[in-house]
C-alpha cells in the first residue's frame, strides 16, 4: 500500500488546508506505524511530492520512472 500528499500549495490559498493536513497526516501514519513496531508481510510506501499544483509533476515523474517490477508490488494508493 502506498500513501502519498503533496507538498506545495497554490499562492491563493491556505496552504495548511491544502495539502500540509494531508502531509502531517501521511507523516504521523508512518510515525505510528514505526512505533509499534508493525512488520507487514506486504512493504508500506510513503511518500511526499512536489509541484502537485502545477500538474502532479512530482508524482507522474516517480510513477514513470518506477520500475516496472516496483509498481507491480503497489496493490493500492
């Protein structure tokens, strides 16, 4: 499983709203799962991406450089 949030915000707006909650949010996810220690039989994913507001450059450029075998372990986002 993989979760993601953007880390850039429009000039317009909040950017606590958009997207620093969904950052904190995905960061505090990996934080509880590390302190206790879970151990999936599947791998975690987090990540945080960058110019999301311009077009989802940050994300579309990981996910086209992905390997092919990496992507196929992402069952869901």
């Amino acid at each position: 499983v993989f979760a993601g949030a953007h880390l850039d915000s429009v000039s317009s707006g909040a950017g606590i709203n958009d997207n620093a909650s969904g950052s904190a949010a995905v960061l505090e996810t990996a934080l509880a799962v590390s302190r206790a220690g879970y151990q999936p039989d599947k791998h975690l994913r987090f990540a945080w991406w960058g110019a999301e507001e311009l077009g989802l450059i940050g994300s579309k450029y990981y996910v086209n450089n992905l390997p092919a075998a990496e992507r196929s372990k992402i069952s869901g986002y």
